[in-house]
C-alpha cells in the first residue's frame, strides 16, 4: 500500500501499476500487491503476496525497508487470523529477510504474541528462518531517502519531495504524502474466515527502537469474525486512532457497514496520515484512504478485478472486468 504524492514520475507509478497487473492477471490468486483486499480462500502458512513484496526493494518492506537516523534497518511485520484471534508480531529486525514469516512462528510456535530487537532475532536463528547479512538491506534509494530527511531536519514516511522551508513534522498533510509504501493485505475466504498481514520498515530518519502501528493489533493490524484490516501511513497517527479495531467496532457494535466504518475513521484521521484496506466477511471490499493517493488493487473468487492509485478513475484509476 503506497501513499502518493503528483511530483513522483508517473513512470514509477506505471511500472508499479503493471507488476500489479500482472500479479492480478497470474493463475496463482496468492500472489497479491499490498493493498490487496481480496476475496479468495486464505492460505496455510505465510502470506506469499507479502513475502515477494517483502523481497521487492522497490517497496518499504523487507528488502526496500527504509534507515533509522543511524543508517540501519529495524522491520516489522505482524499476522492475524480472525475466526480465532491467534496472532503474532515482531518489530526490531534487522537480519530477517521476510519479516511476515518470523510473525507467523511467533503466532504458531510461541506462547506469545509479539517478539522483537534481540529476542526477536534470536528465536529468528532458532526456528531456521533465512537471515541475510544487515547489509543486504540497506539500498542506495533509501541512503538517498535517509540523506534527504536528514537535510530537511525530519522524519519522513518513505520518500517526501524535499521542503523549501522547514515545517514541524506533524503540521502538514504533505509529510503523509510518499512513494514507496507499507506492504500488507486482508483476506476472506468462501466459509468466511478472514485474516490480515501486513509488513513494514517504518520511517525514514527514525530513531533506533522508535515502533510503529504495524506490529500493533487493533491498529496497524487487525481481523476478528466480521473483517480484517490492514493499515499504512502515520504510525504514531494510527496507534492514536486504533485504526483497525475502531473499524470493526463500529460494525460490531454500531451496525455499520465496512465502508461506512472504514471511512468514519480514516475521515476522523489527521489529514494525509492514514490509509487501509478492509474486507468484511461477507466479501465486500474498502480501500480508504486520506491522502493524495493510495497504490491499491482488489481481486474477487468471481473474477472482478480493481487497480488504483487515485481517488477517481478520471484521476487515472484502471478498473479491470
């Protein structure tokens, strides 16, 4: 899931949009873009459409995770499943090559449900799960990201075109705008179980230790028998908001429908701040966002297929039959 901003090539944006397309177009229906809310079976095991995004460099998971103020990486990743509310998360890695798999073993392996830092890397080695060299991680586009933030004197989500004039970090709906993105996706099945993942490197210029919404259940993640949601844009934001159990209360509670819910909350974010992706049980789909655009797709069991960056298809979406 990517938050956008109009000076970004649009040549970027093709290109992203066509690997989408092609993963929409593929005989595998696990094989999905974050910001995939998608009606088809769940999977056993780990979420394959995040781990290739996670190997992806273009994308602010795993391989493309973005640097901390010291010029290293510290990911995070987290999976739910809805029908039984099992759950695991980690945050702090930086060996791991697929963030999305280590929390998958916490959820499985462990009597807890959320491992990071040290621990986290630790029980990485102990259950065999591929670990590359820290330097694996760090790519030139995020040394140039991390360079650029430091000269604007701010923490920034992903890629932020570069500021004229210092501006607080938290004032303007302009920091939320950014191009590559958190990696994630929600998933309902024919019997109706629902599940979320989702995967990322956080924040460009961030301190060491600094954790965002998307380890955290009931914000950056989140699933229980009515929906799963996956959420990107301003952690501390997010985390504030309670972004994914807001949602599903609203319609646990208040009797809302997914898009009334999801859009209540992403409208009562701070502007540029917040985006997700929901599915409700009964397979309809939302993909929310308060931002200028939002990388996103949605692929249904009866073969509907959507692809979007904007808010409109006069804006430049692609619906596909």
């Amino acid at each position: 899931m990517e938050f956008m901003n109009l000076s970004f090539p649009k040549a970027k944006y093709l290109m992203k949009l066509d690997i989408a397309l092609q993963l929409v177009a593929g005989a595998d229906p696990a094989s999905f873009f974050q910001g995939w809310a998608f009606a088809h079976p769940w999977y056993n095991g780990d979420p394959p459409m995040v781990r290739e995004l996670e190997n992806c460099p273009h994308f602010n998971a795993g391989r493309g995770s973005v640097l901390t103020a010291n010029a290293t990486v510290e990911m995070e990743a987290c999976i739910m499943d809805g029908n039984t509310k099992r759950c695991g998360a980690v945050s702090g890695l930086s060996t791991v090559v697929n963030a999305i798999s280590l929390a998958r073993l916490v959820m499985e392996k462990t009597p807890h449900i959320y491992l990071a830092f040290d621990g986290a890397e630790s029980f990485a080695r102990e259950q065999g799960v591929e670990t590359r060299e820290a330097s694996h991680f760090i790519t030139p586009e995020n040394i140039e990201r991390l360079t650029q933030a430091k000269a604007a004197n701010r923490v920034q989500i992903d890629y932020t075109q570069p500021a004229l004039e210092k501006t607080p970090q938290d004032s303007s709906s302009s920091i939320g705008d950014s191009q590559i993105g958190t990696v994630g996706c929600v998933a309902v099945d024919g019997n109706g179980n629902l599940a979320a993942a989702t995967s990322t490197g956080g924040l460009v210029n961030k301190m060491i230790g600094r954790i965002g919404d998307t380890p955290i259940i009931g914000a950056g993640t989140y699933a229980n028998f009515l929906c799963a949601i996956s959420a990107t844009g301003k952690g501390e934001a997010i985390i504030r908001a309670t972004v994914g159990r807001d949602v599903a209360a609203l319609i646990e509670y208040k009797g809302l429908s997914l898009k009334d819910a999801a859009d209540y909350v992403v409208e009562n974010s701070p502007k540029g701040t917040t985006g997700l992706v929901a599915v409700s049980v009964t397979g309809e789909v939302v993909m929310a966002f308060n931002t200028t655009g939002m990388f996103r797709a949605c692929a249904k069991e009866d073969g509907t297929s959507e692809i979007a960056i904007w808010d409109s298809i006069e804006n430049g979406d692609l619906l596909l039959p």
